[in-house]
C-alpha cells in the first residue's frame, strides 16, 4: 500500500518535471552542410551558445553540422514548413523558392565583396529579407561566402573558350546551368555531398566554389586547376524558420536577433582569415591557381543570363538595377 502510494506519486512527480521541461524550455535545431572547423560553422555554434547563455537556458539550439540533416534544398523546405528551426544557406539555392533572393545568384553583380557587404547591410539585405519573411523565412545575418571561381582537371581557364565542353557541376538553379551553358560548357547540378567521387570519377570535369569550400571538402586533390573567376559573389543567410521565430516571446525574439548580429560579425572576420588559409593550403597540396586579370569577357558572355532573367522576372528590375548602379 506504502510502496504502491509512493511509486504512484514518483511517477506523477515525473511527468509534471516532464510537462513543465516541454513547455518553459525549447531546443532549436539548425542545418549546416559544412565541416566543424568552418568559419560558418564556428560562428552558428557561437549564435547558439549565446541564446542559451542570454536565456538561462530557457531556449537552447544545436546545430547538425555536416550537412548529415539533409541536402540544401531539402533543409531550405523544411525551414520553411518549421520543421527545421534554423540554419545557415547560400542565396544561391534559396533564389529557387525567394525570387528576390535569386538577384544576388546573377554573375557578376555585385563589384567587390565590400560593396556587396554595403548593400546587403541596406536597402538591397531589406528588400531580400522582405522576400524571405513572405515565404516563411526570417533572416538574421547576412554571412560572407567570398567570391566563386571555376576549377576543373583539365586546364586552366583564362577566357571563356576556355569552359567549352567541360562537364561543371553547379549549385541547385536555373541561373548556374544558363551561366555556364553560356559559355558552351556542360552544367550538371549536383548535390554539394557528391562532388569530390563525381569529379573523381570523371562524372564531371570540375565544380565553381570559394576558397574555403574548394579547400574544405578537399576538391582541390581532385581538380587542381583553379583559375579566379570570381564570378559570382552569393552572400549567406544566417536564418530562422518564421513559424519558430512567431513562437518565440518578444524577449527571446530580440535575443535572437542580437545573437544572430555578433554572430554575422564573428563569421565575417573568420573568413577572411580562412580564405588566406585555404590558399594557402590548396597551393601548398599542388593546386595551379591562375588570376583571371580579364573578366571583361566572361561578363559579355552573360548578357543572355541577365536577359532571361528579367524576362522571367520583369518586378525585379529595380532591384536588379540598385545594385548594377551602386558605387
Ligand atoms: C558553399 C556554400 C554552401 C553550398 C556549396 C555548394 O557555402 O552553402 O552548398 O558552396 O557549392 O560555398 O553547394
């Protein structure tokens, strides 16, 4: 009877613990694709371990790092529907599903990584983060990914003849497959996690990415061309899914955009330091990088790109022409 007595209110003792742990205290969960060490990496586990910090543990998040929670285009649906509460994305493959997301995804829009840096802190950042909340997403941070460049094993690329016939894997976007068709060469979308054993393999020639990505998921063993293109310059998203952030209180909503700000700062500053070091690394492993001091005919080249694109999207003109006319 005693021991019946206690167990019973042992056991109803627990659930009420259970109860009230499921209803004060709410661990997000975030998508990364890439490796621990990367400066996206280091600064989403800095975010999380600041809204925990300033909440008391009251809200906590933890990011899957490794891209082991799904492909890109995947998680960014999933963002979306709120079954994933955050995560760090390129605007490349988000330009499917947030067409003002898609402007920054045109080759050689932006000048420099300064100006696009001016601008996304601005009106430009506004008017995507705009798009993006319409479409179930809050941005919190606009996160540096550097500038893009071609590699390949085969051969240098100086001038576009250079691309014609090279099997090149793009990101998930229509953009990227008209980019490089229209310098003759053949686009394979593909998913970030099967580049190295595809250009292993032979399946594909040669893959476009920053230094950083090129050196982290060691293409560069695979593919020791690298030639500065620098052709597209896509900025990253430190984001929330908007159904978590609407769930959050006012309170934690502010704390979460303040851990996304510092965040975005860190980030900024662990990529200059890794992209140096990434060349470092890739140039010391046999890689042959060439500067592509003419990128005037690989801008002509697109033209036809910028063309269907405002066909397409004839509401994103002005967007489109604010950063073309930006100093
Ligand atoms: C990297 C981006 C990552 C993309 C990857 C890619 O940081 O989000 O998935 O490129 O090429 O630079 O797929």
């Amino acid at each position: 009877m005693t021991v019946g007595f206690t167990l019973r209110s042992a056991l109803l003792g627990s659930c009420i613990a259970l109860a009230a742990t499921s209803v004060s205290a709410k661990e997000l969960r975030g998508w990364n694709i890439h490796v621990e060490d990367y400066p996206v990496s280091i600064a989403m586990d800095f975010f999380a371990e600041s809204i925990s910090e300033a909440t008391d543990g009251e809200l906590t998040a933890k990011t899957f790092h490794n891209g082991v929670l799904g492909s890109q285009p995947d998680a960014i649906e999933q963002l979306r529907l709120g079954v994933l509460d955050f995560g760090e994305f390129s605007l490349g493959p988000f330009g499917t599903s947030v067409p003002e997301a898609n402007v920054v995804s045109l080759p050689f829009i932006f000048s420099s990584i300064p100006q696009m840096y001016k601008l996304m802190d601005g009106e430009v950042g506004e008017a995507i983060s705009e798009g993006m909340r319409a479409r179930g997403v809050e941005p919190l941070g606009w996160y540096d990914a550097g500038a893009r460049s071609f590699y390949n094993s085969a051969r240098p690329i100086n001038t576009p003849a250079d691309v014609e016939g090279l099997k090149i894997r793009v990101m998930s976007n229509d953009l990227f497959v008209q980019m490089v068709e229209s310098m003759d060469g053949n686009a394979t979308p593909m998913a970030f996690s099967e580049v190295y054993q595809s250009i292993q393999t032979g399946v594909v020639d040669g893959a476009e990415n920053n230094p950083p990505s090129y050196e982290s998921t060691s293409h560069y063993e695979v593919a020791k061309y690298y030639s500065l293109t620098e052709h597209l310059i896509i900025p990253e998203c430190l984001c929330m899914s908007k159904k978590t952030f609407d769930s959050l209180t006012p309170e934690q909503q502010k704390i979460v955009k303040e851990a996304g700000q510092a965040s975005t700062e860190l980030q900024r500053e662990l990529w200059q330091a890794r992209e140096a070091a990434s060349m470092e690394t890739v140039e010391a492993g046999g890689t042959i990088v060439n500067i592509v001091a003419d990128k005037a005919p690989f801008q002509a080249k697109m033209t036809p790109v910028y063309e269907s694109f405002l066909e397409a999207n004839p509401d994103l003109a002005p967007l489109v022409d604010m950063i073309r006319n930006a100093e």
